[in-house]
C-alpha cells in the first residue's frame, strides 16, 4: 500500500508547495549564474537555446521529479529503490538518489560561498561604498573581499548556519511564511533594476545582446555553449539530484502537477531574464566586460547603485533579497540527505542536518581557498570552486536527469503517471509529456553531450 503523506511533514496548502519550489529553483542561478554563463557563451544563441531547454527537457523532467517524488514519499535513495521494486525493475535504480545527493552537496558548498558574497554586499552597499564608483572601482571591492579567505569564510559560516538552522527545523514549517512576502519583493527590485538599466544604462545593446541570436559567435564555442545552456536550464529549475523529487513528496495527492510545474518553470525564467535585461545594459554603458565570468554582477551592480537615487538602499534591498533567494534553494540542497539520514540512519532532524551541515561547509572552504590560497591549483584549467559548479551543472544534474526520464518514461507502468498527471484518456497534454519525457528529454542530454566531447 502506497503511502499518501511524508513522515517528513507535508505543504499545508498547493499554494505552499508552488512557493517552496519556486523559492529552491528562483535563486542565484537566475540573478547570479544566468547572467554570467550567458555572457561567457556570447549571449543572444545561448539565451535562445536556454529557453528551449528549459521548454524541452525542464518541464518534462520537473513533471516526472514531482510525480516520482509523490508517488514514492520518501527521500529521492528510498523513493527510487521502492518504485524500481514495485515496477520489477533492479534496486540499482537507487543509484540516481545517491548521485543526487552528491550532487546537492558539492552545488551547495560553492552556493554558500556566493551566498556569502551577497551578504558582505548587503554592508559593502549600505556603507556607501558604491556611491559615484566605476568600473574599475567596483573590481577593486570585489577583489578585496575574494582575496581575503577569513572574511569568505566568516560570511560562508554564517549562510551555512542560517541553511542548517531552517532545515533542522522541517523545510514544510521553517520557511513558507517569509517566502510568501520577500520572493515577491525580489521580484518587484528586480522590475526596478530593470527599469532603472532602461533608461540609465544602453538598453539596446543589452537588449540586442539578449535577444538577437547570433550564431556565428556560438560556432566558435558551440559545444559549449550548448552545454551551457542546458546545464543552466537543469540548474535553475533545481532538476536532477532530488531537491524538487523531495518537495514533490510532499505534496498533496489531489494538486495538478503540470498546471504546479508551469506557474513554477514560468516565473524561474521570468526571473532569470529580468536578471540578465537589468545587468548587460549597465555593463554595456560602462565598459564592462559580458564575459567577466563568476564576478559579473557583484561588479556591475554596484556601479548601477552607486549612480541611482537612492542606491544605498536599493543595494542593501538588493543584496538582502537576494540572499534571501538563495536561502529558500539552499535549503532544497540539503533536504534530500537530510531525510535519507532520518529515514535510514535512524537521525533526529537535528542531528542529520548538522551533520550534513558541516560536511557541506568543509566542502564549501576548499572552494573559498581557490579564490585565493588555492588559486594555483586548477584542473581542466578551472579552481575548485568553478570545477564544482561546471561539474554539478553541466555534467551531474543532466545524467540524474537522463535517469528520471527513462524510469518516468519507460520502467514506471503507464497507468501510473497517467492518474498521478490526472490525464484521462482524451487529456492532449498527457501523449505530449510522454513524447517529451520518453524519446526529446533523454535523447536531446545525450546528443549535448556527444557534442560537447566533440564526437557529433
Ligand atoms: N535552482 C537554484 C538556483 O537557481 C539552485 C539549485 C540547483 C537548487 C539544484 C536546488 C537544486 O539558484
């Protein structure tokens, strides 16, 4: 018999489940790694191949997370076990929790240490230290804080420690009311900075820079610029290592999981392209580079909020809200283990989330230390921090999501994701999903892949 609720706590409401999965996915992928990874890609072709991924194998893949998740009710190891089982399929199917889990600790140890940047930038903006500064000024701010490893990690520690404290507590408890009132207010900043950057920095070459794909920029890196956008669309929708297959465990059983998944992929790139029509036209009026990599918007904002009315405190808004984004997914990144440490290693919540906790922030020093102690060390030409997010994203979520569409697709009995999608029989979106999730999502990872190693 099937389980109908999480020993873990369930949404109190449909409602409380769109915010929680819009709060893991809306985060420093949309403001922070979207705009950087567009620009180190050459823009407009990466933005459009972006949008399709996030069409073609997102959605797709966020419906099978949500209902594998339901369905199972259980972290994404046991979730997987007990469904392969249920279906004759090999244990092994296991294998893509673990990987999940791997996965969610390594993206949240270098996730802390940008977290840590925007929260020094909340007091580096609400000192005044933006007021009138150029571009080269804003890079002197930013180098001072990455080369200084203790201030890293006292700023790593404390986000560390505020993730913890809310996972301990029960992600379904700890957060839902705060999300309803600052994730809309991020959005709102957001809508200013973008009108803001409008009128005071080249929207037109922003906007160009966004939106004309060209493709003769994209050949030169095409590989990776395709696994660039795919990576980013896995990344920024949370999709691959289990943090949207835990939340999907608890939701209720009566809510619409594709009408849930829209509203949730909807808003994710809203954001991320408000994001981007906010930053380039202010890196294109003041000189600065759309290929700056990590540091882009830690050194192009600060110019904008140095010269807007009000800049202090729309930075200290800025910076606080969007810390506060990246909290609402941080926690997502340590809900799986955590579960999997209380439903198999017998753990309070407490315990496992601490202990998960500190395995995340040693983890989350050796990448401050590659900004700086460690800068000599490289592998594949990238620091441990940036080999961790290259890894994570483009490599690591796109395989855990290969595996969540071919059990979604092929292994689980169609009658099964037929009645959690609530598709009868004549419901048009339903032979969609299945085409998309059996044969697009999983064919379309691979092909990216065999591209990006140079074989097609
Ligand atoms: N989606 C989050 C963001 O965009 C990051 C994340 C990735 C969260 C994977 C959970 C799982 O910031």
């Amino acid at each position: 018999m099937m389980s109908t609720t999480s020993m873990h706590g369930m949404w109190s409401s449909r409602l409380a489940f769109i915010f929680a999965a819009t709060g893991s996915a809306v985060g420093l992928g949309n403001i922070w790694r979207f705009p950087y990874t567009a620009g180190e890609s050459g823009g407009g072709a990466f933005v459009l191949l972006y949008l399709l991924c996030v069409a073609a194998i997102g959605v797709p893949i966020m419906i099978a997370e949500v209902m594998l998740g339901r369905r199972g009710r259980q972290s994404p190891i046991n979730t997987m076990r007990a469904l392969a089982v249920r279906q004759g399929a090999h244990p092994a199917w296991q294998l893509l929790g673990w990987m999940g889990i791997l996965a969610g600790l390594l993206i949240l140890s270098f996730y802390s240490v940008i977290a840590g940047w925007t929260l020094a930038y909340v007091f580096r903006a609400g000192s005044g230290q933006f007021a009138g500064i150029d571009g080269p000024g804003s890079e002197a701010i930013f180098s001072a804080l990455t080369a200084d490893p203790e201030r890293l990690l006292a700023w790593h520690s404390i986000f560390m420690a505020l993730v913890v404290m809310i996972v301990a507590r029960g992600v379904a408890s700890g957060l839902e009311l705060a999300a309803r009132v600052l994730m809309p207010a991020l959005f709102v900043l957001l809508v200013i900075m973008v009108i803001y950057a409008a009128q005071a920095g080249d929207f037109g070459a922003g906007l160009g820079y966004l939106f004309t794909p060209d493709f003769d920029a994209l050949s030169a890196h095409a590989g990776d610029a395709l696994l660039n956008a795919m990576g980013q669309a896995f990344f920024s929708l949370s999709l691959g290592m289990g943090a949207i297959m835990i939340y999907g465990s608890y939701l209720s059983s009566q809510a619409s999981i594709g009408t849930n998944v829209a509203i949730i992929a909807g808003i994710d790139t809203l954001v991320a392209l408000l994001a981007g029509l906010a930053i380039f036209p202010i890196v294109f009026a003041n000189g600065l580079e759309p290929s700056e990599g990590p540091s882009l918007i830690f050194l192009t904002l600060p110019v904008a909020f140095g010269q807007m009315p009000f800049g202090a405190l729309f930075g200290v808004l800025f910076f606080l809200l969007l810390a506060f984004a990246a909290w609402t997914s941080a926690i997502s990144l340590l809900e799986p283990v955590v579960a999997y440490l209380v439903e198999n290693k017998g753990f309070s919540r407490v315990r496992a989330s601490l202990l998960a906790g500190v395995a995340v922030w040693l983890l989350g020093i050796a990448c401050l230390l590659s900004l700086n102690e460690w800068s000599g060390f490289t592998l594949f030409e990238m620091g441990i921090l940036d080999l961790f997010d290259y890894l994570t994203a483009n490599v690591l979520l796109p395989l855990g999501g290969i595996l969540i569409a071919v059990f979604a697709g092929w292994i689980l009995d169609e009658e099964v994701s037929r009645t959690e999608l609530g598709a009868s029989n004549g419901a048009w979106f339903y032979p969609l999903w299945r085409g998309l999730i059996r044969w697009v999502a999983p064919l379309c990872v691979i092909l990216v892949f065999l591209n990006a190693i140079g074989l097609i």
